[in-house]
C-alpha cells in the first residue's frame, strides 16, 4: 500500500532518472468506489507540470515518461489539496470524521485511492514518527489504532462559495437511516449542512430533518432557499412541520407557508393556531378516519388507495356525517372481521380520547396508562381532529439525545 504523506515532495523522474519536479498533488475523479489516479501535479523550477497517469512508469519510484504538459490545469479532484484534512462523513460509522491521510494501491500499473486514514496512525505517519513509535508500542504490549476507512463508505464534504464543491453527489449519505443522517448533519457546519440538504431528495430530507436537534432545525430550515425549504416542509408530516415552523421567524414562517401547497399549509396552520402545550399542539392530522356504513372489505380497499403512513394506520376511526368521533376499529380487528360486516358493528363505541385543549402532559399519562399505539383528538363538539401517537409521548416524556441512546442501546 502507498499512502499520500509517503508520495507528497518526492523527487519526480524521468526515463533516464533525471527529475522533473516534486509530486504535489494527485487527481482523481469521482466515479468509481476507489477512483483511479488520472494524473500527477508536479511542481518544478520552471513552473507547475501535469503528468497524464497513462505515462507514469512506477508510482513506488514516481518514474514518468516524458515530462508532462506545462499549462498546471485538470480537471478532478485534487486528493491533497480538496480531501486531506477535511471533513468527510464515514457512512459506515455514521459519523463525520477528518482525513489524516490518504491510502492507494498499485495494480497493475493504475494507482487507485482505496482508503482514509482517520486515525492517529496517519498524524504519526506525516510526521514520520509512526514507525519508531509502533516499535515502542510492541515493546510494551500494544498496538497502535488502526483508522482506515475504505473509500467506497466515504462521502466527502463541499461547502462554501470558496471551497472545491466535489462531484460526488450525496447517494451514500441518503442510504443511511434518517437518525443517522441527522446525526452525522448536527456535527457539520452550517454551509456543510446546507449542502447536504440541498443535495439529498426531498423525501429523505424530510425525514432527516425530523431527526435533527429541534434547535437546530429552524436554522437549517433558514438557510435554505425558500422553495427547497418549502418543500421539504410539505413532505413532512403536518405536525413535525409546524415544530419546526414554530421556531422561525413570523414573516419566514409566513413566506414558507405561503410557498407550500394548499392541503398541507392548512393542516399546518390549523396546527399552529393551538398552543404547543396542548393535544392540539403536538398532534398530527394525518389520520384514518371512515364512515361506520362502510364494509371491512371496503375499508380495506380505502387503506390500500389511501397508503397511510404506518404511524397513522394504528386505528381507524369512526366518524358520523358531521364528522364526529363515534367509534374505533383495530386494524387486527378489520382483517378479521367478516369482509361484510360493517364498521358500525365491529368498532368499539368506547373509544379513548382527548380535546384539543387538553395538556400535553395529560395526554401522555392516557396513552401510557392504556397502553395505546395513538389517541384521537377532538374539538369541543366531538369532531375528529387529529391523532397523538405513541412516538410523539415517547419525545415528550423523553428527551431526544436519551431516546437515541437508549435506541442504540436496544439495536446493540
């Protein structure tokens, strides 16, 4: 293996050995797993030299055919000047990490970038202390920590209108679980956050953000462009959309709202009218509701063409022609019912609710006493509003960083 800090101010030669220049720079581009080097900046007494990587000879002895071409511009990315010591994100650890070094491998005349070295093994390396200080290690019974990181779980960071935006777009970021992208969002900067909202699609933006710290959300949401912000705020359910336009500004609050589509501002600003300690304030309005003279098997059809989110499918609720709340149905109950059996004699009349006014706190407490999965909310006439569920009491009774640790404790 050869890793950058072993390539970087060797001497560049010749066929006849006569030196060109030192190696400044490697180039790659962005489209392979482990990119291929495609050429070499080599800086001589005459100037900056590119030389191709189809004339380089041996990378071990950085020996070239000919001398390359003087004008010093190509296009890629420079591994020392846009990767070493920047950030980059370790999709595999879900974290964001700096490059202390770069790792290559020859084969077969190519040079490929196959690694990172995030750890304290590459800072000894660049200061070429790493191997007498390995030597001491073993001496006494320990190995030094190895912080290799295989490139194809890398995604690099660009940010700024100064900084060299890579092309690698953020495809391995999106493959990850949304808490992980939120995590991994929280560690960056404020421009490097931008980016990647920006560059993820829209449902996965959505779910990450919901995922962010809930101080930090209206200030992604700031910095974006108001039609992607707007539109990541329309994937979102009703309920995380207005937690998180809440926390902005009136007038910013007003121009995203104005910029979403109609169904799902109203349901935003109908949330938004009630006070964020209530029922109504943590509530969601996406929910299931269906007349009682509908039969099971027509029921299920509706949940098919409906596709609720799972959160929202836990019941269906029962709702008269002025639309109040009248009775509920599980969905194990529906699939065991009779296809023609009707929701009016398969739902159960005593139904769990709660008004909008209602505190918050109160809410919780019935949810966990009963141990529902949600609990429909109404107003003061008995009409169906909205929905609390289990997950909203879960953040509400638990604080989010205790919640993901307590997660991650459950998954290891």
């Amino acid at each position: 293996m050869l890793y950058l800090s072993g390539l970087l101010n060797r001497r560049v030669v010749d066929e006849s050995g006569r030196e060109i220049g030192k190696l400044k720079d490697l180039v790659i581009t962005a489209r392979d797993q482990f990119p291929l080097v495609q050429a070499l900046v080599v800086a001589g007494r005459d100037g900056t030299r590119i030389v191709s990587a189809a004339d380089v000879l041996s990378y071990t002895e950085l020996r070239v055919r000919g001398e390359g071409r003087s004008d010093g511009m190509i296009d890629g990315i420079h591994v020392a000047r846009d990767i070493q010591d920047k950030q980059i994100v370790d999709t595999h650890g879900a974290k964001v990490v700096r490059v202390n070094d770069l790792q290559f491998s020859e084969n077969g005349g190519a040079l490929r970038l196959v690694g990172a070295d995030v750890g304290v093994r590459g800072l000894l390396r660049r200061l070429g202390v790493e191997a007498p200080l390995e030597r001491v290690a073993t001496a006494v019974g320990r190995d030094l920590p190895r912080g290799i990181i295989p490139w194809h779980l890398v995604e690099p960071i660009a940010a700024g209108p100064a900084a060299v935006r890579l092309t690698i777009p953020h495809q391995k970021l999106a493959l990850l679980h949304p808490a992980d992208i939120a995590d991994i969002v929280e560690e960056m900067t404020a421009d490097e956050r931008r980016t990647v909202f920006e560059q993820l699609d829209v449902e996965t933006a959505a779910e990450a953000l919901a995922e962010v710290e809930p101080e930090m959300q209206a200030s992604v949401l700031a910095d974006l462009p108001e039609e992607r912000a707007a539109d990541i705020l329309e994937e979102m359910g009703p309920d995380e959309a207005a937690d998180v336009l809440q926390d902005l500004p009136v007038e910013r609050r007003d121009e995203l709202i104005d910029l979403m589509q109609k169904d799902e501002s109203e349901d935003v600003e109908e949330l938004l009218s009630y006070d964020e300690n209530t029922a109504g304030g943590i509530m969601t309005t996406n929910y299931v509701a269906l007349p009682g003279s509908l039969k099971a098997s027509e029921a299920i059809d509706k949940l098919r063409a409906l596709k609720p989110d799972p959160e929202s499918a836990y019941y269906l609720y029962v709702i008269d022609t002025q639309d109040r709340l009248v009775g509920v149905v599980s969905l194990r109950d529906l699939v065991v019912a009779s296809p023609d059996e009707r929701l009016a004699d398969i739902m159960n009349k005593q139904v769990l609710k709660a008004e909008a006014h209602t505190n918050k706190e109160e809410v919780a407490a019935i949810i966990a006493k009963y141990d529902l999965l949600a609990l429909p909310i109404v107003d003061q006439k008995g009409r169906l509003i909205g929905a609390v569920t289990v997950d909203d009491v879960v953040e509400l009774m638990l604080p989010r960083g205790w919640r993901k640790r307590s997660m991650r404790d459950v998954v290891g």
